[in-house]
C-alpha cells in the first residue's frame, strides 16, 4: 500500500481538532515566537510536555539556543494572535502585548494558560523535530474562558466551556 499523499494526509488529519498555542523563547533579550498546534501534555511525573516545531522553522533555532521556552495556550478571542505568530514578521512582540514568564520568555496578555519549561529532549520527526520540555512553572489566568481550536483548516471554538461528561478513571488520562 503506498502512503497517503500530503493533501489527503492533511485533509484526513484535519478531521482532529486541536488547541492553538504560541510557543515563546527570549534569547539575549529578544523575543521570538510561533504559533503551534502540535502540543499536547507529556507526563505527570516528571511534569513534561511536548511540542513539534517544522524543521524549516527560523524560530526553533532561537528557542533551541536559548534552552527555555514558554506555550501559552490561546483564548477563542485570539485568533488573531495567532495569526500575527504564524506571519513571518519582524515586530510580532510590538503588536501583542506579553510580560515575561519565570525564565524570561514572553507570556502573551490574556491567554488561557502558560506553560514555563527548559528544552528535556529533541528528536527527528520526518519533516519537523519533536521537542520535550520539562514543566518548571505555570499557570491558567483565563481558566473556565473558551479555548481557541483548529479545526478542518480554520479556527474554531467550544459553544460550552464547560465539560459534559467527566472522565470517570483519571488515570485513564495523563
């Protein structure tokens, strides 16, 4: 059986929905950022999650140099935060305004939550690398407020914040 092609791949796989996050760094000073949707949570213990950056990306390199990074995870409102992140643009920083977290990277005002980490472990993942960052602080300012999701290529957001149905075995989950 041949592989799928990248259109069908992509169209079959934006079946998923997934949450929008900008993964910050600041490296001598400098801000750099990306708008990210493959993140996901790791390990409980040790606390670790996970992000894949594009290996062609020109903002990895500077979060892979600067050791510590910080995902903020997107309000519905902020969508167009994401698409200033997801621009190449110079003056992304000057157009949305953050504080920095504990390590020094830019926490973007109003998102739901952030995550603050050093850079664990790197690997290969065909065309983008696979990053696992140990959870050093965090924190949900903008819990119970929508999530912004992608979805079938285009934003999107829960019409309920709140859940419908408790998982019943917590450790069933990470």
């Amino acid at each position: 059986m041949a592989p799928p092609d990248s259109a069908t791949f992509r169209s079959v796989l934006g079946q998923f929905c997934t949450g929008v996050t900008v993964v910050t760094a600041s490296l001598d000073g400098e801000p750099a950022g990306f708008a990210c949707q493959s993140f996901a949570a790791l390990s409980l213990d040790p606390p670790l999650v996970v992000f894949c950056p594009g290996a062609s990306s020109r903002t990895w390199p500077v979060i892979a140099r600067a050791g510590t990074f910080c995902v903020n995870v997107l309000a519905a409102d902020q969508a167009e935060v994401s698409a200033v992140f997801g621009a190449r643009r110079t003056d992304k920083f000057d157009v949305v305004p953050w504080s920095p977290s504990p390590s020094g990277s830019p926490v973007l005002d109003g998102v739901l939550a952030w995550i603050d980490c050093t850079v664990e472990a790197v690997y290969p993942g065909g065309d983008h690398h696979v990053v696992v960052g140990r959870v050093e602080a965090l924190e949900a300012p903008g819990a119970g407020h929508t999530p912004l999701l992608f979805h079938r290529g285009r934003y999107t957001a829960t019409s309920d914040p709140e859940p419908w149905y408790g998982w019943p075995e917590p450790d069933d989950w990470i």
